[in-house]
C-alpha cells in the first residue's frame, strides 16, 4: 500500500494567504474588519461548489458546512474540523507573497524582499526535520498567515478528500470557520448548537505530531491599594503614599521563578503589567496562570497575604482586592471524553507519526468551546514563527494535517 497522500492544501494555502484578513483589537464590529468576510465568503463558495450544498455564513461571519456521513455511518457522532481565517494585527497582512523553497537541504532561506531576514537551521531547530520537503515562507515585508491559513487549507482538502473518495467511511463532517480568534474573541458568537457537532477539533498548532490537550486556567486580579493625602510640606506622620505601597507590592513579588519570564513547561506565573494611580489611590492589575485551578487559588493567596501585610503598618491605608475568572484549563472537559483524544492518536499513528502532547502556555478557542459545551482540543496545522516575518510551513506539513483529518473521520466511523 503506498503511503502517499496527496491533497489540494498546499495550492489551497498558497491562494488563501494572499486575502488579507487583519483582525483588529481597537474595533467595535464583529467581525472587527470586513476584510476577513472576503475570505469567508469565498470559502463557502468552494465549499459550494464542491457540492456541499448547507454552506453559510451567518451574520457575524462564521461559516458552517456540513459533509454528509457515509451510507450507513450516519449514527456515528458528528465531528467538527474548526480554524481560524485572521492573522495577528501585529504584523501586515498585506499583499502577502508567498515563496515555495523547493525540496529544503539545509540552506538558509533568504527572503528576498527583505534580504536582512533569513531563515536558518541553527535558529529553527524544527527545520532539520524537514530536509527534502518543500518550505513555504512569506517574502520578508509581510507574515505568511500559516496561522491558520494552515488550517483552513487543510480542513478544505480534507473535505474534498473524502468527498472524492466515498469509499472511506465516516459520520457527518462539521467545518467551521471563524473571525477575530487573534484579538480573543473567535467564539464570542459562536453558535455551538447550529454548528451541529458532538465534538470537535481545532487546527492551530505547530510541529507534526502535536497534540494539544491542555491549556492554561487563568485569571485576571485588580489590587486598589487607597493612602491617604495631605499637603505635603505639612504631611509628617499623616501622609501614606498609595503609590509607595503598590511600587513595594510588586517589588516583593518573587524575584526568581512565579513570572512569564522566568517560567515555562509546566510552571505558572503572576504577571503584574498595568499601574495606574497617585498618592491617595493605586492601582495594580495582574494577570494569574496556572495549569490547575488550585494553583490559581494558591497564587490569589500569596498575593493577598502579601497586600495585606504591605498595608498592615498604615491604620488609614488599605487594599481592595478583586479577582475576575478569564477561561480555565479545557482538560477539566476532555478527561470526560477520552474518545475524543483516542482517535486522534489513533489517527496520528494511521497517517505515520508520533503524537506528542503539548501545553498551551495560553488559552485556545478550543478551551473556550469545550466549556460552552463542545470538547474541542488542538491539533498540529504546521505553523511555525507565528507572528512574525520569518513565519513559515511546509507543503508536506499541510498535506499531513489534511490526512489526518480523515483519519480522525474515519476513526469515529470504525
Ligand atoms: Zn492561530
């Protein structure tokens, strides 16, 4: 049996990333350009034109498909493919061009519109893996949009696939894609019951093989430290300085370890990244992160014991503290649904590769849809230096991804 598989995601990419579809943090519309319905548009009009014929997009701009289960599999649960179509408002999106580095041996990767960038081995470990594939980069002005163009190609070949290939089995296929995920709100409309599946999966992860199961909990903390004023030349023994005591408070948070800069794995942190306020009034927003609730709670602590000791010598200062939930670790829903993680390590294996756990140092649209009622965890689109200039992927990345997306279907049918 040959182990080929060959899909249209690589032509597929290559035209999407040209669409500019920027999402933008300062604005009020959903979605927060029109620019990304130029896409979506055009997607529900080859999903149409492959045949499927429920293809919509609604009024906020998600789109829905449905592939229809084999003859005879429409009892197995519905399962939905799920990816985003903006890129990051941080760098352009503009007039992407994108460049095919035919059969990759290890030479630097010099992206020519801007020859002071080059893509190189020594500072992309994850390219040694990918000797004699084909590389896909942007030309140096612009990111690629591999995330999750990635996954928007690959979802469509995959439908396309198996519309080509009846003879796989499978249940119903949900495809959903979405707006705005980059500026935190791609299920913020999210219609979970008209989406119409059971379970589902994101595409939007980087290295072959990666699976994505787990994700920070997170909370977000507001400390309003309140002092009391008075004139300072006659303000001896009178005067507490709010600003004083928020400037002590993060100074005597933990110099090592417990901070985005010096955490990773497994760790969580405490991140202090806003101070607002004056003498009388002073203001410290943090942001809390741990794998586990609990640890949560333990970090809310230590942050109050300390508040509260920094104001404890000052009878007429104080500290109000507030705690707000941001989104919690979606592990807590798939430990209840193994199923869900089974066939797609069942499905890895089937299209030759090792799944390898990995966690979200971040929350996902997948944590936000398991806990609105749809188990939702994160698969390997082949994205690489997301964000960024140097952002690249491969034509065998996304043909992989495609493939395992019909094994998954045909998993669930088995
Ligand atoms: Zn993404």
């Amino acid at each position: 049996m040959s182990n080929v598989f060959s899909s249209s995601a690589a032509s597929r990419f290559l035209r999407y990333v040209t669409f500019d579809t920027q999402s933008d943090e300062q604005s009020k519309s959903y979605p927060s350009t029109d620019k990304q319905l130029v896409l979506l548009r055009q997607l529900v009009a080859e999903l149409q034109a492959m045949g499927i014929a429920d293809a919509s997009i609604d009024q906020f701009g998600y789109v829905m498909a449905t592939v229809p289960a084999t003859p005879g599999k429409e009892h197995v649960p519905p399962i939905g493919f799920l990816a985003h179509v903006d890129t990051s408002p941080e760098v352009s999106g503009t007039g992407v061009r994108p460049i095919v580095h035919k059969n990759y041996d290890g030479r630097d990767l010099v992206l020519p519109d801007d020859p002071t960038l080059i893509l190189r081995e020594s500072d992309n470990p994850e390219l040694a893996d990918q000797r004699g594939n084909d590389i896909i980069t942007a030309s140096g002005t612009t990111l690629l949009g591999a995330d999750d163009k990635c996954g928007v190609a690959e979802i469509m070949a995959a439908a396309e696939y198996l519309l080509a290939h009846p003879d796989i089995p499978h249940g119903a296929l949900k495809i959903g894609f979405t707006p705005d995920e980059e500026v935190g709100r791609g299920t913020q409309y999210f219609d979970v019951a008209r989406f119409g599946a059971t379970y589902a999966y994101t595409l939007d992860g980087p290295t072959r093989g990666d699976f994505e199961v787990e994700n920070f909990s997170a909370d977000a903390m507001t400390l309003i430290f309140h002092g009391f004023n008075a004139h300072p030349g006659y303000a001896k023994g009178r005067m507490v300085n709010a600003l004083k005591l928020a400037a002590e408070f993060v100074h005597r948070l933990p110099h090592h370890g417990m901070s985005p800069e010096t955490t990773d794995g497994g760790d969580g942190f405490v991140h202090p990244h806003t101070a607002s306020g004056g003498v009388e009034r002073a203001s410290i927003k943090l942001l809390l992160r741990d794998f586990a609730t609990k640890g949560l709670d333990e970090k809310a602590r230590m942050l109050t014991d300390l508040a509260n000791e920094i104001v404890r010598p000052y009878p007429s200062a104080s500290v109000q503290i507030e705690r707000q939930e941001s989104y919690r670790n979606m592990k807590v829903v798939l430990d209840r649904y193994p199923d869900v993680v089974e066939h797609a390590m069942n499905a890895m294996r089937r299209a030759g590769l090792k799944p390898r756990f990995r966690r979200i140092r971040g929350g996902t649209d997948g944590a936000r849809l398991s806990f609105m009622g749809l188990p939702t965890p994160n698969l390997f689109a082949g994205q690489h230096n997301i964000h960024s200039r140097l952002e690249w992927t491969s034509v065998q990345d996304l043909d992989k991804a495609a493939q395992v997306i019909v094994e998954i279907s045909r998993s669930w049918a088995e």
